[in-house]
C-alpha cells in the first residue's frame, strides 16, 4: 500500500532534477541564475515584435492590407493613363471623349476577373494584370463622365470612400457581421440584378423604344424618381455588404492559418467590390445630374 502513501506526492519523488530543488533538499542552495548572456537573450526575445506574414509564411490582416494598397496603386497609375488616353482627342472641332479606354479596361478587367475568381490557388501577376485593367476601365469611364457632369468624379471618389469607410468601422466595432441568411438574400438579389443589367444591355443595343433614354430602363421614372435611382441605391446596399463578406473572408483566412499568398485573394476581393461601388455611385450621380 506503500504507492498510496500521500509521501510519495513529493516533487522530490516524482523528478529525480527535483530533488535538488525541493525546499529543505540537498542542492537548494546550489541554484545559478542563467548566464548573463542567455538572459540577455530571452530579454531580447520578449522585447522584439511579433512574428509577421514574413516569418510565418500566414495570411495577416496587415498584410492584406499593404497588399490591398499596392493594388491600389497599380489601378491609379493605369486610371491616369485611361483618363489621358480618353481625352486626348477632346478639340473644340471634336468634343467628343474617346470610350475605347474604359471599353478595353472594362474586357480585360472582366476576363481577368473570372480567371482569379474561378483559379484554385492565386496568381500574383494575374491579380496585378485586373487591377491595371480595372485602372484603365475606371479612369476612362471617370474622364467621359467629368466631360460631361464636371464635378461628378469628386462626389463619387467622396461617397465611395465614405461607405467604405463607414462599412469597415462597423465591421471592425462589431455591430455588423455576416450571416447564412443575409448571404442568401445577398446572392438572389445579385442574380436578379445581373438578369436586369443584361436585360437593359440587349434593350438598349436593340434600340427597343421602352429602353429609351441614356440609361435605358434606368431612366424610365417611378413616381418622379428615376428607376436607375432606386435600383442604384439597393446596389450600393448589396455592395456594402459584400464588403463584409470581403472581410469577414480576410479574418477567417487569418484565423485559420491561411497561407500568406490568400491575402492576395483578399485584396482582390476587395478591389472588386470598391470598383462595382464607386461605378454605381457614379451612374447614380449621372442620372441625377442628367435629369435637372
């Protein structure tokens, strides 16, 4: 019965190491600190920053972030050139802004979108590639609109980083997050704008007399308000939330352990949503503005 014996509880029998250092054993007294330079070492250690997306080789929140920028950038560089090219031709003889820009940005861009959307592992170069297409798109589509509505890139560059700004504050504080319902209702009310925009497309190319009007079936009037406005508006709803969906995607995958390369994913996400925003926010004004 002698393995019951509550003794036997002692550290000193459980580790043979142990017994030197049991209070009251033979080698108490004999404890050395660690060596100045080993202690300088663990100091060093704490003192240092945390482990980044670099030393990981793990998808971080601020490295989707530095990429989300860096795409940001490209698109800028390629929207001057877009905004440019679309003037360049503009003469008083000749006031008409060229549309072959944001026409090739928006092919390209589009392509290139279902490419990385459809890819089972991200393509860096691929992902750059849309984002200087989504550039040339943006800024010639931007230039045609201020020739016309002079002004109205200012409004829609304030109103887009306003709701982006306003949906990530609310994302980040908690009092917004998304859910299997939201998304459901999310993805049918996507598949029926999409059946409508193409729907608009075929009226208008088909000159049909009920598409009548810059914006085709947008233009038509409800009550006084332009269709373009109502539909505009729920629009910019459902691109709000799928900025949620866009970070809600970006925590998981930090969460998870994702590897590093899927925060290029996240950043195309983004962009995807920001430029289907802004573009929105865009018509919005232009058919405001065109029934004054």
């Amino acid at each position: 019965m002698a393995l019951n014996n509550p003794a036997f509880n002692n550290p000193a029998f459980q580790d043979s190491r142990a017994a030197s250092t049991y209070p009251g054993g033979p080698a108490a007294t004999q404890y050395a600190p660690p060596p100045a330079a080993e202690a300088a070492q663990l100091d060093g250690m704490y003192a240092s920053p945390p482990a980044g997306a670099r030393e990981t080789g793990r998808m971080t929140v601020e490295d989707t972030v530095h990429k989300t920028l860096a795409l940001f950038g490209v698109l800028v560089v390629t929207a001057v050139v877009g905004w440019v090219w679309t003037m360049a031709g503009v003469t008083p003889a000749n006031p008409n802004p060229s549309i072959a820009p944001w026409l090739i940005g928006a092919l390209g861009g589009f392509v290139l979108a279902m490419v990385n959307i459809f890819k089972k592992q991200p393509s860096v170069p691929l992902i750059v590639a849309y984002a200087a297409f989504e550039g040339l798109f943006v800024g010639g589509i931007s230039a045609f609109f201020e020739f016309i509505y002079p002004g109205i890139v200012f409004q829609a560059t304030l109103a887009t980083l306003s709701v982006v700004g306003v949906t990530l504050a609310l994302f980040a504080s908690g009092k917004i997050r998304a859910s299997a319902k939201a998304t459901k209702i999310f993805l049918i009310a996507m598949v029926g704008y999409l059946v409508f925009s193409l729907l608009n497309i075929g009226l208008m190319l088909f000159n049909v007399p009920i598409a009548g009007g810059a914006f085709g079936l947008r233009s038509m009037e409800i009550f006084g308000i332009p269709l373009g406005v109502i539909i505009g508006l729920l629009v910019v709803v459902m691109a709000a939330y799928s900025l949620v969906l866009d970070f809600d995607q970006i925590q998981r995958g930090v969460r998870a352990g994702a590897p590093r390369k899927y925060a290029w994913v996240g950043a195309f996400g983004i962009m995807v949503t920001v430029v289907w925003l802004y573009v929105e926010i865009l018509r919005i004004l232009a058919i405001l503005r065109g029934s004054d």
